[in-house]
C-alpha cells in the first residue's frame, strides 16, 4: 500500500531500490563538500558563528548580491514561517498546485489561505489570471520558479508585473528559487538581479537541491529591506545553523564546475526523459525544472512500489486528483530502468532507435547480425541480463564502471571484487571536470584511455614508464621504474588520477608517499599478476584517498583503461 506523504522521500516506511520521490541533483554531493562536512567535527566543540559571515559573503560573492541582505536558515522550510510572522501575515495566497511547504508554514501562523487554481489547459502555468487575485486582504503571496510539481516558469515580464501589483497593494511576495538553477537559464528566470527594486520581495532559495544535501538543512533568503530582514532574523533560533551546514555551505558556494555539470546534464536528460515516457504512451507536462509531473490513470506508484521505485503521488496535491504524478530526472541508467518499468506496468515497449533488422546476405544462419553502431549497446545487454540471471544487483553510481570492465574482460567476477570508496565515481568526475590529469603504468592504458574528453576539461594523460630518463634514474638508484615513475607524477601541480592496471610496485610506492604525506586526488588501482599483486591493493584499501580498487589477482591496463573510459564517456555523454 503506498501511503499518501505531503512530500517525497519516505525511504524509511518502504523497501526502495530507487528513489524518483524526491528532486535532488542526479550526481549526489559534491566530494568537497563531503569533506568540509567531515572537517566541521573538529568544530563541534566550538558554538557556531551566530550571524553566520562566513556563509553570508560566500552566497554574496558567488551572487553577486550584499551580505546584509541575505538571511540564512534551517533550509527554506524554516524561512517561509519565519517571513510570514515578520510581515504579520493573516492572508495568503498560493496559486495551487504547489509545494505544500507554503500551506504548511501559512498553518503554522494561523493565517487563512486562498487559492488560486492553476489550470491544465494552461500546462499548470502562471498566467495574467493570477495578477486579479492579488488584492486589498491578502499580506503574502508565494510563487515558486520553477514550480512545483509541474516546474512550470514563470515569465520575466509576467513576474514583474507580479511583483509591481505586490508592491501596489502592500503585498509581500515570496519567490521561491530553489530550483532555478535547474532551468538551465537562470539568468533569465531568476530575480536577483531586481530584488533591489521591490523591498517587498523576498527570495528563497535552499542548497538542499542543488548540491543534494538535504540531511544537512541549508537554504538563504534574499531582501533589500533592511527592517524586514532584521524582523526575520529576530525570529529565528539564535544559533540556528551548525557549524557542518555553515562549512558545507561556504564550500558549495564555490563548486563552479559541479553546477555547471550537473544543470548541464539536467537539461539534456530532461528533454530525453520527456520524449521516451512520451514514447510509451504517457502524458508529460512541461517542465523547466529536474522533475517532471506525469499523468496516467492507472497505480503507477502502487505498481512502481513493487518493483523498488518509488515515485511522487501528486494526489494530495490541491489542484490535483489521482492520476498525477511527479519524478525526478535522474542519471541516464537509473532513469532507463525507470521507463523499463513503467513500459513492463503499462504494457508498452521500449523503443530502440536505429535498430536495422536487415541482415546480409553473408551472414550464416545462426549467427546474430548486429548494426556495427549497436554492438556495444547490445554487449551490454547481454552483461544487464546475466547479472541479472546471477542473481546480481550492482549498485546504482558504480554500475556504469563495473559493466565497462565486464564488457572489456567478458568476466563477470569483477561484479564481485571491484571495490569503491565512498563516492568515488563523482569525485573522479569531478576531479575530471575540475581538469585533473590521468597517470598511468604503461603505454597500452595510456593508448585506450579517451584523450578527447579528457581534454575538453583541460586534463593530460601521461606515462612516464617508457622515459629513458626514469630508466636511468631507476637503475642508479637500484629501484623499479615504477617507483621513480610515481615520484614523477607527485611533481604534477594539479590534481592526479593514478590509474595502475600492471605495477603493483606502483601501488606500493604511492602507499609510501601517502604515508609521507602525499595526497594522490584518486587512485585507480588494478595490476594483474601474483606476486605483491593483493596486497599492494588492500594497501591503497587502508587510505583514505578515494578509490577504485579490483581486489584479487585480476586487472591489467585495459581494465585501467576501462575505468578510466566509463568516466569519461559518463561526462562526455
């Protein structure tokens, strides 16, 4: 039985594989915010800053906004009951559908509420209609851009007029922004850039979503009148953020490049996720956000429930009935088991463009012609179905990087003993998008490993093995070149992925280094051999740089090479 929640994200009341529920960035936390997190225990002997500076500039600077005018809170849910005790609020208008959070803190200070029906001959959109519910009566109007559950926009030049009606009629307006950067185009969508001229407006936004930390409780208000802000703060709890969501937020704050990937990414999945469950025969309403709202009038949560995906009923919704539901845009592989589903629920199929099933005439009969375009794709069918039959589930974020090993060994073992630290196949994107370089044990990893991608994001790959110079000075020294090899690549002033797939003495040397006090961005590490082979990896087990690691016998510098490329193809895709 699926129970009806005012809000996404009841992990803990049901068996989920994947979550839909819920609107946070497909890429998971930031690995330096992770890090600031882990940092902040050492404060937490300290009381946290009471006026919270620090995070106050950071959001300034990286918005070009005064940090007087910003508000922090214990994520936007504390700010919307905070901002309507400081206007005394006794009327509310909320155009509906919408976040139920606005009803929630409207409740909390007793206020009445009014809605404004949004209707689905308008794709659930603000329109002109809203500007004659703002009147003489009401104290406080919320509007969220994007909205939700549909993440329909609000134009420019509508949301002004908005604004100058609220202004007209002594109305405070709330602009919900916390998933503006989703759009793709906030400068177009966003208000910063005019909050200056309407004191009544107050702009929320929340780090919950973009930066997927909603364990963390973050999110900032924005408002040029002084009197008001001062009256919000007043009514918050003194030491209202701790010092992990202070740190946390200061280092979000300038994770330039993980934004940029991620909205990017959205945007693109977004636009193909519409057109395939368009493909299966379901409604899709438009959506500028990383959520859709879908329409179908069969269970499709109940049925969802069942196979371990939990997705949004929008049935209790105001302005909704059953039928409505919202998911999250999620990661290319997560959202195609998603439709996989749902096309099992519904009974419809699964397209799959450019398949070609003319077969030549020099093909033998019992032998499957495949389109040269489509043998990888069908390759990793073929590893999707035995890891099924096997019993096997692969966890989501490392699934892409073990079935490319699989793919490159045809050895399904390596579903068994690769090993990954927390996290590590978005910090190695990161690291990648933030231009690290690649540093490999041999001249075939550093041929196999996708020069292209790599350089789109400023990073090299090197192999230092092969130099006559390393040769020399690993034979005066009586060391392995690996050794002298890894020595060179802690020389690099940039951040380094080591991806070993043949030297365990490679995974020796950088454990020393490490001990010394050296810190490798990432290590990929899988030699193949047998002598010093194991142990030189549960070495690198016991550190604590991120890591990918095969455990056993098994690797080699194609395996290295594979990794690597799962990565990259990831972001490059």
């Amino acid at each position: 039985m699926v129970q009806q929640n005012i809000h996404g994200g009841d992990i803990y009341r049901n068996q989920v594989s994947l979550d839909f529920s819920v609107n946070i960035n497909p890429f998971g936390m930031p690995q330096r915010v992770r890090e600031a997190l882990e940092a902040a225990v050492a404060w937490c002997e300290r009381y946290p800053d009471i006026r919270s500076e620090a995070l106050r500039d950071a959001i300034a600077g990286a918005k070009g906004i005064a940090p007087a005018d910003i508000v922090c809170g214990n994520g936007a849910s504390e700010l919307f009951p905070a901002i309507l005790r400081a206007v005394h609020a006794k009327k509310v208008l909320l155009p509906v559908p919408s976040f139920y959070g606005y009803e929630y803190a409207a409740k909390s200070v007793g206020a009445e509420i009014c809605c404004h029906e949004l209707l689905e001959t308008d794709g659930y959109a603000v329109t002109e209609r809203f500007l004659t519910a703002i009147g003489e009566g009401v104290n406080a109007v919320f509007l969220a851009v994007p909205n939700n559950p549909v993440g329909t926009v609000v134009e420019p030049e509508l949301l002004e007029k908005i604004a100058e009606r609220c202004q007209k009629y002594g109305v405070t307006l709330i602009l919900d922004e916390c998933f503006v950067m989703f759009t793709g185009a906030e400068e177009r969508y966003s208000f910063l850039k005019k909050y200056r001229n309407y004191p009544g407006v107050v702009i929320v936004r929340a780090f919950t979503k973009l930066y997927a930390m909603p364990g963390v409780r973050l999110g900032y208000l924005v408002c040029s009148d002084a009197a008001l802000t001062e009256a919000i703060r007043a009514d918050l709890p003194e030491w209202n953020l701790s010092v992990f969501a202070q740190q946390a937020g200061c280092v979000a704050c300038g994770q330039r490049a993980y934004v940029e990937h991620s909205v990017a990414f959205v945007c693109r999945e977004r636009a193909w996720l519409t057109e395939q469950l368009s493909e299966i025969g379901i409604t899709v309403f438009a959506s500028n956000a990383n959520f859709l709202m879908i329409k179908d009038g069969r269970p499709l949560a109940k049925e969802l429930l069942k196979k371990g995906i939990l997705i949004r009923d929008c049935s209790n919704y105001r302005g909704l009935s059953g039928g409505y539901y919202r998911i999250a845009v999620r990661r290319r592989e997560e959202n195609e088991r998603l439709l996989a589903a749902l096309a099992q629920v519904t009974g419809s199929s699964v397209v799959e463009n450019g398949k070609d099933d003319k077969k030549p005439a020099a093909v033998p009969d019992g032998i499957e012609y495949v389109m040269p375009q489509e043998i990888e794709k069908r390759s990793f069918s073929i590893i999707e179905e035995e890891l099924q039959l096997r019993g096997i589930t692969l966890p989501v974020e490392e699934a892409m990087v073990t079935k490319r090993v699989i793919h490159t060994s045809a050895d399904f073992s390596y579903a068994q003993t690769m090993t990954y630290s927390a996290g590590a196949v978005e910090t190695a994107k990161w690291l990648i998008t933030e231009g690290a370089d690649i540093v490999t044990d041999t001249n075939m990893a550093l041929s196999g490993i996708n020069k292209r991608v790599l350089a789109r994001y400023g990073g090299s790959v090197h192999c230092f093995m092969a130099d006559e110079d390393v040769a020399r000075e690993a034979k005066e020294r009586g060391v392995t070149r690996a050794t002298v090899s890894m020595e060179r690549a802690a020389k690099i002033e940039k951040p380094v992925i080591f991806a070993i797939g043949n030297a365990p003495t490679a995974l020796i040397q950088l454990y020393g280094m490490i001990e010394e006090g050296y810190r490798p961005a990432f290590i990929i590490g899988v030699p193949v051999g047998f002598v010093n082979v194991e142990a030189a990896k549960e070495l690198i087990l016991q550190t604590k740089i991120p890591h990918i690691v095969n455990r056993g016998r098994k690797g080699g510098s194609n395996v290295a090479a594979a990794i690597c490329n799962a990565i990259l193809y990831e972001l490059g895709r």
